[in-house]
C-alpha cells in the first residue's frame, strides 16, 4: 500500500507548470545548462535538478529531475528571467521559487514555496548530471513472450481500466495472476522510485508460463474514473472486473486464475476472493494482518525510531494519532471532525519547543492539508477495516510473504494475525513466511527504512520470485 506517512513534509510529486515567460536574451542564456540543489525537510532531503536551453527562437525550454524520487526529464513549460532574477511557478504543486542569478552566474539563491513553508534553496551550476537510476532487473524489450494492450470494464462503478496482458510465447490455457497494487495512484507498473515491481514480476512469471495483467489503478494513467474518492471496496470491484475479463480470454484456463496483491492489494485479494468463486488462489506480498490504524501506529514508530525520532516525540506524535482516528471513527460530520482535528493539533503544536513550532510543518496551513488527507474517503475506509473480516472466511490457498525488515506492515504482528485467521477460516492450504533481510518491496536491505528503497538497485529479490512461482506451480 505504500502507506503513507502522514508526519513532515509530503515528497513532491513533480508535475511541473512554469509560467510564460518575458526573458532577456542575456539572462536566458546565462543560465542555460544544468543547476542542482536540494530542499532540506527535518532530516530529509530532497536533491532537484533543473536543466535549461534555448530552442530556435532563443525562448528558453529545459526538463526538472528529482533522482531522489527516481523521477527524470520532466518537461518545463517555460521559465521566467528579469535582469538577475529566475522565477519559477509550479501550479500543480502549489509551489514557487524564485532567485538571484550571482555575478559570478554559477549561483541562484532563492525561496522555495510550497504552501505555507518556505524553505531555502540554493541552486549550483553543475555538470555532474544523473540521467537515470540503474535497475539491473528492468527488463528489456524484446521480450520472449507475448505483450498485449487491453482495456476491460468495471461496469458497476463504470470505469475503464488499461493495462498490459503477458502470455507465455508457446502454448495455450495459461494459469494466470492478477496483480494488485498498493495504495496511493500506481500505475500498471506500480512505479516508485524508480522501480518497476510489476513489471519485474510479470516479466518473471511469463518467462516461466504463466499468463499475467497488470493495469493502471482508476484514474491513473491510460485508465478513466476517479482515484481520489475511491476506498478499498472500490478497488475490490476493479478487481472483479479484471477477473470476468480473463474470463473471456481464449489463451486463459479460467480454472486457474489467481490474485497477487502487494500491501494495500494484500488488503483487496481476500475481499474478491470470498466474494467471488472464480479465483483459485491469493498471494499477499506484505498483506495487513492488522487493522489500519494499528498499521499506521506500528510504522509510524518504526520508522520515525530508523530516523532518529526521540523516544518522547515518537510517543506523542502516536497520542496525538490514536486521538485524531477516534474523532474520525466517531462521526462522519466533516465539519464536526474538522474542527475537533485543529483543536488536536493546536494542543501538539503547543506541545513542542518553542524552536520546533516555528518550523514550517507545523503551520495552521499544514495542518489543513493533513485534516483532507485523514478526512479522504479511502483513509476513513482504511483506519476502520479490519482484514480479519474476510480473512477468517477465505478457503482457497495463500501464500503471505512479508519482509522481516518491512517497517510499513511489520512482520510479527500481521503474519500471527493472518495464520490465525485462515486456522479460523479452517483453511488447509496456506504458508505464512517472513523473509529475513527484505524490505516492503522485497528488496534485500540493511534496516527496511523507506529512505533506502531507492537507493537499493535492485527490485525485488530472487529469493521473494521464487517462492511466488513456486506457490503459482504447485496451485
């Protein structure tokens, strides 16, 4: 699910509006090249880089990269020079920047602005440019195998979902998976940082004979609908969908069809499956076992605790947590739950050192934009839905791996809950595995801590390939 933490400053996601622009020539061919800098979160940053030329009529064009994000050659629209000043505005992000050209022209100082923060930057001319992360797993086209584009209907909720169907190169009446992704827009990818899960994962289980789809979430991408007010149970219906779909596929054994769900899609696969009869097995990588509130708690502590959080702040951040979900399990009036919210975070602000509290995180503005997140349709869903449920009544075969390093469905507590769960469902077919040393992605880590995700090369481990197309064969 990529859980979110709802703690600091969300990551940027760059999409970038620059506006028109008025330049003089020698401004704009001052800073044509490439400018790095970095935005300083707490303790995180966040390193951006700016590459900027002239095209033919001497207007000034150039790309944004964020290699901390895994995120490249993101066109510019246009950009803003006056004498020695550069401004840049960024609509979709609500965001500016705007500095001095030095003398010297390999300098621009500026403020950053995002909401109410602002925070400095300053941006070097440089020539050390990184145009790409290397993942030694992505595969490389051609493939040995058959790709198709295909477009099925969730006629319920009418929305269309894209996505990508890989069969075997030879043969007929595939066993086939559908995979399901994790929370936040992904899409058929699920693209983070860089990685490419899904297609790792698709490519890997083609090679090896079994039929695999893969699609754009709702709204994302090449698929209609809208994301943003969609829960879990939303979701569960697109995967339905995708299984009627293969239904009707002539290279598919209907008889055979399967789920894989990583983290929030571990959530989804036992909804479908108890609700429908067609699907043979389910695999949760990194599936909750756990209510989503107790999730949240557990990995807001892990993770705050790998980034050197006090122990005190660690506490209240949690007390403060565990208050706001009561407010919000308590009544759907938003006004209501609005207003009890901001109180809620007044007392944790007043709470913190005077040095803490002048920190741009902690505005009322700031505050604001989290009371919309908690107030979301799929976070109300997520704090309140219990996976236990529906895990309780699955009867097909499972497969739940989790990373022993996973700090954002931590392993213990979420695989007890599972077992214990499909012993109560009377299940006779299912394994319960933590896997040493992996983290959420199921990549070979050293502390599991999310900042490491996009600094490991590799995807996802061999070691987690296998015992899924083991699991698949034997089904």
């Amino acid at each position: 699910m990529h859980l979110r933490l709802f703690t600091g400053l969300l990551l940027l996601l760059l999409a970038v509006i620059i506006t028109p622009s008025c330049a003089q020539s020698q401004a704009q061919n001052g800073i044509t090249g490439h400018w790095e800098g970095k935005l300083i979160f707490g303790n995180t940053t966040l390193k951006i880089v700016f590459h900027f030329s002239t095209d033919s009529t001497n207007n000034l064009t150039g790309t944004l990269d964020s290699p901390d994000q895994g995120a490249f050659g993101i066109k510019i629209d246009s950009v803003s020079t006056s004498g020695d000043k550069l401004i840049i505005i960024m609509k979709s992000l609500g965001a500016k920047f705007g500095g001095d050209i030095l003398p010297s022209g390999q300098i621009i100082n500026g403020i950053f602005t995002q909401g109410a923060s602002s925070l400095p930057l300053e941006l070097r001319r440089t020539e050390n440019v990184q145009t790409k992360l290397n993942r030694p797993q992505e595969p490389q086209k051609p493939y040995p195998y058959t790709e198709t584009e295909v477009v099925f209907e969730n006629t319920k909720d009418n929305v269309k979902l894209a996505g990508t169907l890989t069969t075997p190169a030879t043969g007929t009446k595939f066993p086939a998976v559908i995979l399901i992704s994790g929370s936040g827009p992904q899409d058929r990818n699920e693209e983070l940082l860089g990685h490419k899960p899904f297609l790792v994962i698709a490519d890997y289980l083609t090679r090896n004979g079994v039929a695999v789809l893969r699609y754009d979430d709702r709204g994302t991408a090449k698929s209609t609908g809208t994301f943003s007010t969609a829960t879990t149970f939303d979701f569960a219906e697109d995967v339905k969908a995708a299984v009627a779909f293969l239904k009707t596929r002539p290279e598919i054994d209907a008889k055979k069809i399967g789920l894989i769900g990583h983290s929030e899609g571990g959530l989804i696969a036992p909804i479908v499956a108890v609700e429908s009869k067609d699907v043979d097995f389910i695999i949760l990588l990194a599936g909750p076992g756990l209510p989503g509130d107790e999730i949240i708690l557990l990995q807001s502590a892990l993770i705050s605790r790998a980034e050197g959080a006090s122990e005190k702040m660690i506490e209240l951040d949690n007390r403060v947590t565990e208050r706001i979900f009561s407010v919000l399990k308590s009544t759907t009036d938003s006004t209501i739950a609005k207003t009890e919210t901001m109180k809620i975070f007044g007392e944790y602000k007043e709470a913190l050192p005077d040095s803490e509290q002048a920190k741009p995180q902690y505005a009322d503005a700031f505050f604001e934009n989290q009371f919309k997140i908690f107030n979301s349709p799929w976070f109300r869903t997520f704090i309140t839905y219990n996976p236990v449920e529906n895990l309780e009544k699955v009867k097909c075969p499972v497969l739940a791996l989790i990373g022993g390093l996973d700090m954002q469905v931590p392993p213990k507590e979420n695989l007890a809950k599972i077992e214990a769960s499909l012993k109560k469902a009377k299940n006779k077919n299912f394994i319960t595995k933590e896997m040493p040393g992996l983290n959420h992605l199921f990549q070979q880590a050293k502390t599991g801590s999310p900042s490491e995700y996009i600094k490991i090369e590799n995807t996802i481990a061999q070691e987690a390939l296998d015992e899924i197309l083991s699991f698949v064969k034997k089904q």
